[in-house]
C-alpha cells in the first residue's frame, strides 16, 4: 500500500489512521518480505580496514531470523559474505544479505527487475516481486553491561568493541522482563530468544557500509513498543525498510524496575537514558554504515512512540534527532507516565518488600535490590499491587531528563526540540495478547 504524507521516509502499515503536521512531501511504504535462504551471487564487500584476515568461501545457509540456526562460527576468518567496518571503538564484522521476494512499490530501482521479466515489449510492465541485498550488524553493543554496580544506573559509554574484531552475526538477549508475558522468549541460554541484565545492543541495517560511503542515506531508529515492560530491538523487521535507501537502526533499552526504577530523585528513567546514548552512538558511528547524521528520524511503537515525544522534550536530547513518528502511543497518556516523584519512590519500597529489601533508606534499599537475582526483581515486580497508573515502573517526572508533566510542557510551549512530527494509530494494537 502507498501512502502520499508530509514526512520523512518511515513506515506506516496499511492500518494505520495517520495524523501529519506540515513537512516536506515524500512517500511513506509498507512491504511485507521473505528472507531467503539462497546463497547471493558473489558481491565483493565494502571494506574499511587494512589489515583483516583472510577471504574464505561459506554460503548463506540461515535467514536472519531463524531460531534453530547455529550460532557457532566455523572459523574466525572473514567470509565473503562478510563485510568489515572499522569503527573509533573497534572493528565490526557484519553479514551481506539477499531478499527474495519484496513486494515492488514505484520507488523501487529499475537495476532490481530481472531484465528477462521485460521481454514482450510491454515499456511499463513491472514486476510484482524483486529482490535486493542489504548489509546486517546484529547485536552490536552501545554501552556497558548494566550489571553489578551499575545495575540501576545511568548507562556508561562502551570505550571499545570486546575483541580485536567483534563478529555482529546474531541478535543479542532481550532485556529482562517477564517471560510468561513473552512465549518465545526464556531466562537462560541455549535458547537464542533470551532475556537477560546484558541487553544494551543494538541491529543496523544497511544498503551500503563502508568506512567512506558512497551515499549518505536518511536514518530510521526505531524503538520498540510494549508499554515499557517487555519487548526487543528484533521485534521489528527493519530489514524490509532498509532496502529503500535507508539505514535502519534497532535497540534494545532496559525496562520495568531495570529501566525505571526512582528513588524519588535525578537518577531514575534509565531506558530513555538509554535510548539517549543509542541516539550518540548514531551521531559518532552511523556514517560508516552510509548513514546521515543530519537526518535521524526517531519512529516509536506504543511505548517507543512515547519515548520519541519524550526525547523532543528534553535537553538531553537535543540535536540528536531531525523528526519523530509516534505510532499508537503519545507521551501525553496520563497512563504512560508517573506524574510524581514520590509515587515513583513508593513503587521502589513496595518492590523491596516483595524480595526482602525493607530499608526505609534510599540508598539502603538501592544497595540491596543489587544483591537480588534478576528472576527476584522481574517476579517481584509482577506480584507487586498496582496503585496508580498501569504499570509500577514507567518513566517518571525526575527534574533532569523530564523537567515537568509531558502536557505542561506542551501547555508552556516548552518543547526544547520543535522538530517535524507524525502521529497514528495501529488498527490491530494488542493482537499479540489475544
């Protein structure tokens, strides 16, 4: 389906009832894929290094979503699939991919129709199905492992990749949260669909990824939705849009009492602290996956539409992003966000009876929600009485990252970045509980 609105190139879903304020005129899309299995005919990657081992044979034998594939490299070598990019924090392996079968929409590139397909002389005929290849870097770590001391902490800028290369193959664990809400997902390994504290990764999906691009391509970041206490960076299929001449960036961000958690004070709304440092890592890092710094639209599902909002309201966020999308979600809900500090504490003291932490004392009861295991603080959280809003641990107004009520500040006409925004809704929100 196409859709003719004044906005960035972003995703919109045949369903959706879309609201837009006045912007430049572009097309909006949607494509439903099928990854391929099928070994790409040999393309040469783009490479950003000197000195990288050596070239191997391997075909393509996995799509990237395949839950049963091996996750074990056969060899430490770089295969042509392979691509190479060499960032200031380290050198980064990601994989060359094919896509079958993508539904054909009028900005397609006329070099994707197979020219046999033309035969008969028909000048306009065009092909339901083409097929492209696009660049994957899964699972790439954006800050260290909020684990230990830094669990309930603001996130901490990763100083380098793990390794002398790091290999970008695989998806890494969703953030902790509760699995019986999540079927495909488990607490613990071999499980590839796993939840875990060591969750601040994110995916990039390119057409093109070299140290000096050819082309500066329009920048997507999505965050996911689920109401602040579950999903994924992969519960996406960035791939699709990344085969328009985007780059598609996904993130996972810490949730619940992880990722919200308040004393009452300054150090609380670590998810959007997170989403903030994701939003740094693509101004330093993007231009190496062919991607526009200067042109970085935020597009949020449920909670990552608020979160989007959020971000144009505070400082932090400032010049990090050109124009936002916020699908089914707005941060003006009354029940997206706890309107008081103090509510916020007391859903701290509440989770510390339920695993055993009865200090009174803010940084008593920090201190020992750190002992506490990750399944305590997830199961806690779920058997925890829900007072006021929705849910226990949502972002909070902190007078740092949120200075006031997201409507107040919107009242005030206090929004730090006025940027170009679109708003819609999703006719099916809520399908996957049913």
């Amino acid at each position: 389906m196409l859709l003719h609105q004044t906005i960035p190139l972003i995703p919109i879903s045949p369903s959706h009832e879309v609201v837009a304020m006045p912007l430049s005129s572009v097309l909006v899309f949607y494509s439903i894929v099928e990854i391929s299995v099928a070994q790409p005919q040999r393309i040469l990657p783009f490479v950003a290094s000197d000195n990288i081992p050596e070239i191997t044979h391997r075909p393509i034998s996995f799509d990237i979503y395949d839950p049963f594939r091996s996750t074990t490299r056969q060899s430490d070598k770089i295969l042509d699939d392979e691509v190479v990019v060499r960032l200031s924090v380290g050198q980064l392996i990601g994989k060359n991919f094919i896509i079958d079968n993508l539904a054909w929409a009028p900005d397609s590139d006329e070099r994707e129709f197979d020219s046999e397909e033309r035969i008969g002389g028909n000048i306009n005929y065009k092909p339901k199905r083409v097929s492209t290849s696009i660049f994957t870097f899964l699972g790439v770590p954006y800050a260290q492992k909020p684990v230990g001391r830094l669990r309930f902490q603001l996130p901490q800028k990763l100083p380098r990749l793990p390794g002398d290369i790091y290999f970008a193959d695989k998806f890494s664990a969703a953030c902790a949260q509760d699995v019986e809400s999540r079927p495909n997902l488990r607490f613990d390994m071999p499980y590839e669909h796993h939840v875990d504290e060591d969750c601040l990764y994110l995916n990039v999906f390119t057409p093109q990824a070299s140290l000096v691009a050819a082309k500066n391509y329009p920048v997507i970041v999505f965050f996911h939705g689920g109401n602040f206490q579950t999903g994924a960076s992969n519960d996406w299929p960035a791939y699709v849009l990344s085969t328009k001449g985007l780059v598609v960036v996904t993130a996972n961000y810490r949730l619940g009492a992880f990722g919200f958690l308040s004393l009452g004070g300054r150090q609380a709304n670590f998810g959007l602290w997170d989403q903030k440092l994701v939003l740094e890592w693509i101004q330093e890092h993007i231009y190496a996956f062919g991607g526009d710094k200067s042109r970085v639209t935020v597009v949020g599902h449920d909670a990552g539409a608020v979160s989007a909002g959020l971000h144009m309201l505070s400082p932090f966020s400032a010049g990090l992003i050109t124009s936002v999308a916020a699908l089914s979600g707005a941060e003006v809900a009354y029940h997206q966000v706890i309107t008081h500090p103090m509510l916020a504490y007391n859903n701290t003291l509440k989770l510390g009876r339920m695993v055993g932490c009865f200090s009174l004392k803010s940084g008593d009861i920090l201190e020992c929600l750190k002992t506490r295991s990750t399944r305590d603080i997830v199961a806690g959280t779920r058997d925890m009485l829900v007072e006021f809003n929705r849910y226990s641990f949502l972002p909070t107004i902190d007078k740092n990252f949120l200075s006031d009520l997201p409507q107040t500040l919107l009242n005030r006409k206090e929004v730090v970045s006025p940027l170009p925004y679109l708003t819609g809704i999703n006719l099916h929100d809520g399908a996957e509980v049913l």
